[in-house]
C-alpha cells in the first residue's frame, strides 16, 4: 500500500518520480508530500529581468517610431528572454525536490492566466509569474491576488493600464474611458467564480474602482513600473457587491481586492479548482467543502489550504483518472530520464505538443479535464511525441529500470513485457512514455 | 527516424486488418449534404460585421468606430439600404451576390450571460441555461442521422469542441508538425491502451482519421498547413477542412474555431484589429468554398459566435461584452443574397448599452437541420435544442 502511495505522491502531487524517488517516498508518502510545503518557495535559478525593465522595453518600442534594426533587436530580445524563462521555469519543475511546490506555481499561474497569444506578454509572461504568483503560493491568497492584478503583465493582458474613469480629469479631458476586462475577469475567473453571485452593476464598479492602475510611461519616473493615475481615477464613491467604498484612490482597490480574497464565494471558487486539478476531474463535494472550509477559516492561507488538499483521502485512492496535460507528460519524461531539452528546444518541444507555456488560448487558461486533452489527434500526436523524445535518448538507455523507477510495482506485467519486447531501447521507453499508466494520473 | 508516407499507410492499413475493422463499416455516407459551424469564439462584433448603415443611430451610437457611408473610401459595402459589409469582408460580396450568402443581424442564442467561458459552453451545448453539459447540440444532431459513422463528424484543429463531443464518435484533425511514428510503435500502443476507455478509442480514431487524411490531402497538403494563432491562422484550417469534406467518403459535418474576437482595445473601424480578423475569416471562407469543389454546391457554412459587443465604443477604441450579435450563412445549398430576419434598431437598446436580439440562432439551426440535414422537426426541439420545442425553425433559407 505504501508504494502506491508513493506513487501517488510522486505523480499527483509532483510530476512524475525520478530514479530512486518511489523508494524514498515509500517511508512515509503523505508526510513526504506535506514536508514539500515547509519554507518559502524557491526562486528560480539564473539571471532573469524584471517585470519592470520588460515593461519599459515594451512600452519604448512603442514609443519610438522604430527602425527596422531597432524592431529586430527589441525582438530579439524578446525571444531570447522568453525561451530563458521558460527553460529556467521548466527545469525547476524537472529537477525540484519540491515539486509540490512547483505544481502549486503552475496552477495558480493558470487560475490567474497572462496568455502571449496578445503578444506583448511574450517577454513580461516569466516575470509576471516569478513576481507575482511564485512568492506567494504558500502564502496569503489576498497578497497574491494584489501582486496579480497591480502587475503589468495582467494590468496589460487584460486592459486595465488603459482605463480611465469616464468622469476622472483625465476621462473628462480626452472623451476616453473605462474598460471593463479586468474587472471582470477579476470577480469571474480570479475570484468568485462565474456564479459567485455578482451583477453587472458590481463588474462596472471594480472596473471603476480600478481606474488608475496603470504603468508608468518611458518619459515618467521609474518607466515600466506600476503606477496609480489619480487622474484618471473614477472620482466618488462605489458600491461593489452591496458594500460602499469611499473615495480613496488607489486605497479603493486594495480594499476591494482584500474583500474579494476573503469572500466566501472566493473560498469555493478556488476550492473547487484546487480539488479538480489535484484530486480527480469531478472532485467529491466533500473534499471540495473541507478545502473550501480551511480557505475561510485561515483568511486564505494558501500553505494551510495546500495542506487541506494533500490531507484529503479521496486524492490518495485510486484510479489514476486525471490524464496528464500536455506541458506535464512532457515535464514528466524528463524527470524519469533524466534528459531534458535545452533553451528554444523547450518551446519547439511544448509546440508540438500543442501546449506552449505562456499561451493560454483564452483569459480562463487552459483546461483541466480529461476530455479537453483527449482528442483522437492529440492522443495521436502525443504517442508521436513520446516516440520522437525517446528516440533522441541515449542508447544505452534502460527501459526496463525506467519502468520500474516510474512506476513502480504499478507498472502492468503487460507494459514490462511489451518493453522487454521492444525493438529497440528507445521503442522501449517510447512505450513506457506513451503508455496508459504514464498519460494519467 | 523517417519512414516514407506510403509505409506508413500501408501499416495503417494492415493493422486496420489485424483489428478486424471491416471497410465496409465506412461503406455508405448518410447524406450528401455538408454542415460545417464556424465558431467564433470571443464575441465577434455583429454591429460591424453587417453594419447598419442605413439606421438612424448607428453613426450617432457607434461613434469613433462607426464605418464610413457606402461610396466613401473604407466605407460600407452597401447591400441594400440598411446593411452593409465590413469592407475587410469584402471577398464575401461576390458570394451574396450570386445569392450565396445570407446574413442574419442581431442574433442571440436563446441565453443571457456576458461570461465568454459560460457563453461559449451554452452556444455550443445548446442549452438556454447552465446545466452539466457533456454533449454538444451538432453531436446530437449527428445521433439523428441514419447510418452515421465515426467518419460523419469532424474536428478541425485540434481538440473536438464541446459542439462535437458527445454520443457519436468523431474525427479530428490538425496540422501535423511531428514527424509520423513507426507503424510498429503504433501496433504496440493500440494494444496496450486496448483496456483503457478514453485513451483506447480516441487513438483508434485518431489513426483512422490520419490515414485517412493522408489520403485525401497528399502529404505535402498536410504539412503546408500551418496552425498559427492570428487571423491568418483561420485560412489554412478551413481550406483543410473544405479539402476533407469534399470528399465523396469524407466527413459531412464539421466544427472549426477562429479565436480573436474579443476586441476590448483598439477595434478600430474600417482598419485595426478588427478588420484584421475579418480579413483572416473572409479568406478562410473563401478558400473553404474553393476546396469544397463541386460539393459546395451542396453545403451550408454558419459562423456563430457566443455573443456581441456593446453599441458604444467603449474608452479604448474598443467594445465590451454585450448580447446581440450576428451570424453568416453562407453555401451553395444557401437562398443568400438577403438579409433574414427582423432588425430592433438602434433607437431602445437592451439595459441601454447593447443591441436586442431579434432572431434566436437556434431557429436558424433548426431550420438548416431540418431542410438540410432532412432531421426530424420534433426532434430537434427536445432532444438536440432541448426546451425548443415552440420556438419555430426558420423557413425557406434553403434553396428549393
């Protein structure tokens, strides 16, 4: 029983196991995984930039009517810290003794998707999760939620840099005014979830609360950097879900958002997604209201909250029904053998794989079900996939060891007798990758 | 390792053998008719896809983004003396001229939400309200049409949209850019997914679907067709899509998505981001009906979207989420060359701010179900639009 615990431990609260990895985990599983969650998350390894020094390259190469050589080098540069980012991002999660952690870090940079499908996220996307999302997942959920939605890659992603209260000076000057994406999106897919009980009315009033909240311009102090536009703020008082906020500026929305971090339906919302994406795709509603419980008990503490979901006993049964999503089985190959790619190989790789990091195809990011990823192409392709991988293997490589250290006695003597079979080393951990046991989890 | 195309489909085909699939379960397709939904996904702006120029408020609501009169440069292409085109649609007019396109204004599909994720679900469950949607209404379409098989339906670009999953099984189908697998590799995959309920019969679908599409497009056809994500991403998918269902042992009903719609900043009116998406659909639809051959004559082509946008420019040059929108009806099996429906003007809008919805896309889907499709009326009210059943289906958008 304590290795298939293990097993669980290492697949659904981590990536995948690496050598040895099941036989460490197999002393005490769960108190394995809970362990992960002590100590602040880890950074991530390399010489990243900031939000900030991105967001004023962009917003100069906008400024400026560039020439093509100017144009070409920005994007350069781009690219070249995109693919720093993602590899850095993803060789965490390859090697992490934590991948708890860095399991947490992806969901919770989903829940609160920046997608480069608009595509001057491309070169903020690593630092807006790096800033604003890693440092608090075993946080406070209310800081969090600040640090999304003042960072400039979401205050870009989603509009709110350029809107201006209809009646602030600004507004009244230039005829420009409120864009309502952010604030909707905030009570919709941030916070309380879609039937979390708001109108139309409340998405117009956060939308107008925080009108403001933009970034400072190449020719402003500290370019790039978040900055409140008292100008451009809806003056007056706004009522958001029945309660009344004075006019305080910037404070307003500081407010509101610490109002929503702690609302009930905040709790659920999360709850929910937390469960369906650790647990199974239709989590037991038991499950989802005890999570939902510590939520609201601890004021959304986050590492509280983490803990509720790896303590819950549906996570550690059996079967393994959730099917790996495209970026994991990939993150998940390389943690059992121990290869990964390198720099641009990364995104060339999640291409094909049809899940490039940073590319969310819409603001609700991407799906985390079964049936989204199981489409006769994609299971097609992924097979495809885990056959040209395991073909850029070494060939001395042992399939039937990988078997074992993957999957552990989980492993069906089918799958060990069809490696043992194999043509090749390679077809062999091509079948290992591909099978049934390893796609899921 | 490469292995020639031709190996491949000789693998394929053998293990067709091996697995006891008889041809003859692709033997007869149940109609000659073809269906294809295109989803606009994001809320596509019916107010300027079909402006109406000719109301006495739209210059006046619209604004900064309201379109130039007809005549003028960047201006409205006229069709008659309310509606006009987008002038980034213009590849459409000859088709509404030949009497080929049809366009239905202020359309809305029978709910009321501005959540795109909520919204979408709906257009595409074909529900009036959120339930635990897992089918999709064109899958239960499919259901009632005799003698379907996994090979009616098809996805095109990737995952099958909740439109198309469902009871029946269906293709999908996307660009290919990984090399193909060993025909051994795949024999030993199939067999070891044999147990499992989701992996198992989605890889036999998927390997039918690819041989089959090799067939059909020729390999290099497969590997031009590049996916991409902007406006220009929509052509290559629905020209595929057109080369699929034009053949005679093809698909007849598919579902394909073009993204970008939710246009929140910088819209703009005859140029902008916009008029950049309706450049990359008039092309794909162009270049849909031109693969489609001599079957286009036989073909309906609807784009739907989840929504439309509010009236009013909005303080970013943009619109935000509103209700009414406006669908495309498009094919040769098509009586276009006019506007359907009824049109609740721009004077009295709905909660002041977006245009009313006049016509329920469902009537429209239920009429082309029922006159193109030949599926049962009753049918379509319960079981694929259920709670329909007094909402009549739209008469005579066929040709007779």
């Amino acid at each position: 029983m304590t290795a298939f615990s293990a097993l669980i431990a290492a697949t659904r609260f981590g990536f995948a196991a690496r050598p040895g990895e099941l036989q460490t985990l197999a002393q005490d599983p769960r108190g394995a995984v809970l362990k992960q969650l002590s100590g602040p998350p880890p950074a991530l390894a390399g010489d990243l930039p900031t939000g900030t020094g991105m967001t004023a390259l962009f917003l100069q190469s906008i400024r400026d009517k560039r020439a093509p050589q100017d144009r070409k080098e920005f994007n350069q540069r781009v690219n070249q810290v995109y693919f720093t980012e993602i590899e850095a991002r993803l060789d965490a999660a390859v090697t992490s003794e934590r991948p708890y952690v860095e399991r947490l870090v992806h969901f919770w940079s989903n829940h609160f998707t920046v997608s480069a499908r608009r595509p001057f996220i491309r070169g903020i996307a690593g630092a807006y999760e790096r800033e604003a999302i890693r440092p608090h997942v075993l946080g406070r959920f209310s800081d969090m939620l600040l640090a999304v939605e003042s960072h400039q890659g979401m205050l870009l992603y989603l509009d709110n840099a350029q809107s201006i209260g209809p009646d602030s000076q600004a507004g009244m000057r230039s005829g420009r005014g409120l864009n309502e994406n952010l604030g909707r999106e905030i009570l919709e897919l941030h916070t309380l979830g879609v039937d979390g009980g708001y109108t139309q009315d409340d998405v117009e009033a956060l939308a107008r609360i925080l009108t403001g909240w933009s970034i400072a311009r190449p020719q402003e102090p500290a370019p790039g950097s978040f900055r409140f536009r008292p100008f451009a703020h809806e003056p007056g008082a706004k009522t958001l879900l029945g309660k009344r906020y004075a006019e305080g500026g910037q404070s307003e929305g500081i407010a509101a958002l610490a109002d929503l971090a702690v609302h009930p339906a905040t709790a659920r919302h999360v709850a929910r997604k937390l469960a369906a994406h650790f647990i199974a795709d239709n989590p037991p509603p038991d499950a989802v209201d005890r999570i939902a419980k510590r939520f609201l008990e601890s004021g959304g503490d986050l590492r509280h909250v983490s803990e509720g979901v790896a303590r819950e006993e549906a996570a550690w049964r059996g079967p393994f029904a959730k099917v790996r999503s495209p970026a994991d089985l990939a993150i998940a190959a390389c943690r059992v053998t121990g290869v990964a790619p390198r720099g641009q190989q990364w995104a060339q790789s999640l291409r094909m794989l049809d899940q490039l990091p940073f590319y969310a195809p819409q603001p609700s990011g991407w799906p985390d079900d079964a049936a989204s990823w199981v489409s006769p192409e994609a299971v097609l392709r992924r097979a495809q996939w885990c056959e040209a991988f395991a073909n850029r293997m070494p060939d001395t490589i042992d399939p039937a060891a990988l078997a074992n250290a993957s999957l552990g006695d989980a492993a069906p003597a089918e799958i060990v007798d069809a490696i043992a079979h194999a043509p090749s080393r390679r077809d062999g951990v091509a079948l290992l990758l591909a099978s049934a046991e390893f796609q899921r989890r | 390792m490469t292995i020639a195309r031709r190996d491949f489909l000789a693998g394929a085909a053998g293990f067709a053998l091996t697995a006891g699939i008889h041809r003859a379960a692709f033997a007869a397709a149940p109609t000659d008719r073809r269906f294809i939904v295109v989803l606009l996904r994001g809320a596509m702006d019916g107010l300027a896809a079909m402006p109406p120029y000719g109301d006495p408020h739209y210059a006046e609501k619209r604004g900064a983004i309201a379109l130039k009169p007809p005549g003028q440069e960047g201006g409205v292409i006229a069709l008659d003396q309310t509606f006009g085109l987008h002038p980034a649609l213009a590849p459409l007019e000859p088709y509404y001229k030949s009497g080929e396109l049809m366009l239905v204004p202020a359309t809305g599909n029978g709910y009321s939400t501005r959540s795109h994720f909520d919204a979408q679900d709906l257009m595409e469950s074909g529900l009036a309200a959120k339930g635990h949607a897992s089918d999709g209404w064109l899958n239960r379409a499919l259901t009632l049409l005799k003698g379907v098989d996994a090979r009616t339906g098809l996805a095109v670009g990737g995952a099958v949209p909740l439109i198309l999953r469902g009871q029946v099984a269906v293709a999908s189908w996307e660009p290919d850019k990984l090399p193909q697998p060993s025909p051994d590799f795949l024999v030993a995959l199939r067999t070891l997914y044999r147990h499992d309920v989701l992996l198992g019969p989605a890889l036999e679908r998927g390997l039918a679907a690819q041989g089959f599409s090799d067939q059909v497009l020729g390999a290099d056809a497969a590997m031009d067709a590049k996916g991409g994500y902007g406006p220009n991403g929509f052509a290559p998918l629905a020209e595929v899509a057109g080369k699929l269902l034009a053949a005679d042992e093809g698909p007849r009903v598919a579902a394909l998505d073009m993204l970008g719609w939710d246009t929140h900043v910088n819209q703009g009116a005859d140029t902008g981001r916009l008029a950049q998406n309706f450049a990359g659909l008039a092309a794909g639809l162009e270049a849909m009906a031109k693969a489609m051959g001599a079957s286009w004559k036989r073909t309906v082509v609807v784009a739907v979207t989840e929504f439309g946008r509010t009236v009013a420019v909005n303080g970013n040059n943009g619109t935000d989420h509103g209700t009414a929108s406006a669908m495309l009806v498009m094919g040769g099996a098509v009586r276009g060359g006019r506007v359907h429906g009824d049109w609740p003007g721009l004077a009295q809008l709905q909660d002041d701010r977006d245009l009313r919805v006049a016509t329920d896309s469902r009537s429209v889907m239920k009429g082309i179900l029922r006159d193109h499709l030949g599926l049962d009326s009753a049918a379509l009210g319960t079981k694929v639009f259920p709670g329909t059943a007094t909402l009549a289906a739209a008469q005579g958008l066929l040709r007779a």
